[in-house]
C-alpha cells in the first residue's frame, strides 16, 4: 500500500511539512510505503497564465509522485478561514478523470487558534466531496500548533495524539477495505 502525505502549504518552514513527515513516520512504522508531496514543490510558474488542460511537464513530474498511491492524507493549515490558495490551484490542475475521483483521503488540519484548521478542512471536504473522492470520516484537529507540536516529540496533546494513532490504522484499514470489496459480476 502507498500513502502520500500532502502538504497543504507552499510557506516554507510551514508546520504543514513538519507535521506532514511527522505523520509519514507514523505510516512507516506501520509498513506502509508513505511519502510527502510538498506544495513547496508545486510548479506555480509552470501553470500561470491558466494552463488548464495543456501538457506541462513540471505538472506530470510533481503529480507522478502522489497519482499512483492509494491514499491521500491532506495536512491543512487555515488561512484566512480556509484552506490556502495553492492547494486550490494543486486540484484544479490535476488530471480529470484519475485525480481526487475515487481517491481515498484523510484529513488532518493545524492552525495557531483554537480551531485547528476546521473551517479549512471543512472547506475541502466539500470540493473533495464535489470531486467523488472516498473521505475517511475521522479527521484530526492541530490547534494552537506552534504550542501543541513538536519535531522531536509530534504532538504533545495526549488525546490529540491517540486521535492520530486511531485515524491512521483506520484509514489503512479504510484503503484495505475498499481495495479488497468488488462487486461480483452479473450472469
Ligand atoms: C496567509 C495566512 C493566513 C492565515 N489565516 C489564519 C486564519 O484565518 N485563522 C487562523 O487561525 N490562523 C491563520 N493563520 C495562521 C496559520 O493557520 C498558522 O500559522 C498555521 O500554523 C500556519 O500553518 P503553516 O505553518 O503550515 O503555514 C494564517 C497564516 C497565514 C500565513
């Protein structure tokens, strides 16, 4: 099974990042192949101007890494009551079918306030939703994150911590599931 982490932030430094590969190293633990796509990364130059559609190379190459798992976890911060603006233009330059359509995703929102990136994770249930993709129900709320998270120690909240624990064995579980189900063929 693979897993990419998304990082829902191109700020460098972002606690997105930290958190996003503090979570990789829980899904490894777990024996699953989990990797994290930075939205640092993301080819904004290559796509300006509304290159919808078109064969952006710097696109395929950023996308090659995350198309194949069979999961996503979005690591959110809120901005501005939402979720930040290059992670709108990451969906809206995947690939129609075979992007958010069908994908199993999890959610894991951080913020400085009290909410943890609720109205942000919110906000992109909504699109994933609108999209068809599979939305595991158990999200994850970092608030206060600067206080609340650490490198060295992940998340020094205990019910936050267990709360992390549950939703990645049941997203791994929720990904098995729905590998394993098929509907038997009609005679
Ligand atoms: C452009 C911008 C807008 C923000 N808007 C909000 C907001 O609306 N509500 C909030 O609680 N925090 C807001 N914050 C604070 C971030 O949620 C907080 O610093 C978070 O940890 C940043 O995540 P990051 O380190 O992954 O970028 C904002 C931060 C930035 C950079």
């Amino acid at each position: 099974m693979k897993i990419t982490i998304i990082s829902g932030t191109d700020r460098p430094g972002s606690f997105s990042d930290k958190v996003s590969k503090f979570v990789r190293s829980k899904y490894e633990s777990l024996g699953v192949d989990a990797n994290v796509a930075s939205l640092t990364e993301f080819p904004l130059q290559s796509v300006a101007g509304g290159k919808y559609g078109k064969d952006i190379p710097e696109l395929k190459s950023f996308n090659a890494q995350l198309l194949d798992s069979d999961g996503w976890v979005m690591v959110i911060p809120e901005y501005n009551g939402s979720f930040p603006g290059i992670l709108k233009m990451f969906v809206d330059y995947l690939p129609y079918p075979g992007g958010l359509n069908g994908k199993p995703l999890s959610f894991i929102g951080e913020g400085d306030g009290s909410f943890g990136g609720l109205r942000a994770v919110e906000q992109m249930q909504m699109v994933a939703s609108y999209r068809d993709a599979y939305i595991f129900p158990e999200r994850v709320f970092i608030q206060r994150v600067r206080k609340n998270f650490d490198e060295q120690e992940g998340i020094k909240d205990e019910m936050v911590q267990s709360l992390l624990d549950k939703q990645i064995k049941g997203f791994v579980d929720y990904i098995g599931r729905l590998t394993a189900t098929s509907v038997p063929a009609h005679s």
